[in-house]
C-alpha cells in the first residue's frame, strides 16, 4: 500500500476550483472599534482636564481620538466604494 504525498494545493483551501466565496473585510468591526477608541479618548481627555493631570495625558488622549476620527472616515469612504455581494 502506498501513501499519497501531499501537497500545497491539498492542503490550501483557495486552490478548490474556484469554489470558496470572495473574502470580505472587516470594516464594520474597524468602524466600531474605531468608534469606541474615539469615545473613550474623549472621555479620558475630559478627566485629564477636569482632574488636572500633566498636559502630556492630554496630548496622548487628544493623538489618539485624532487618530479615531481618521480612521473613521477612511472606514466609511471604503464602506461608500464597497460593491455590494450577490
């Protein structure tokens, strides 16, 4: 009895013919997590202010709800171009 060697295109699932659906990103999950980022920076920022904490918690807040707010609108640009599956 022989045994059969296998090989890439055995074991890689995108070598089926074909058959596999396109893959789809996650940009609904970037949108809420990016979402929260946003919110709770914000949040932080206010209590760094309110408590009067060092002005570098303030800055490290304020760099991170920046960088939130442009990921969300690079997330919903790239919902807007995303063609919808049939």
């Amino acid at each position: 009895m022989t045994r059969k060697h296998l090989t890439r295109a055995d074991l890689d699932p995108s070598t089926a013919g074909g058959h596999l659906p396109p893959a789809r990103s996650a940009l609904t999950l970037r949108l809420v997590l990016a979402s929260l980022g946003l919110v709770s920076s914000l949040v932080g920022l206010a209590l760094v202010l309110i408590l009067g904490l060092p002005w570098g918690f303030a800055l490290l807040f304020a760099l991170i709800a920046l960088t939130a707010i442009v990921d969300l609108f690079v997330v919903t640009r790239r919902k807007r171009e995303e063609r919808p599956l049939v």
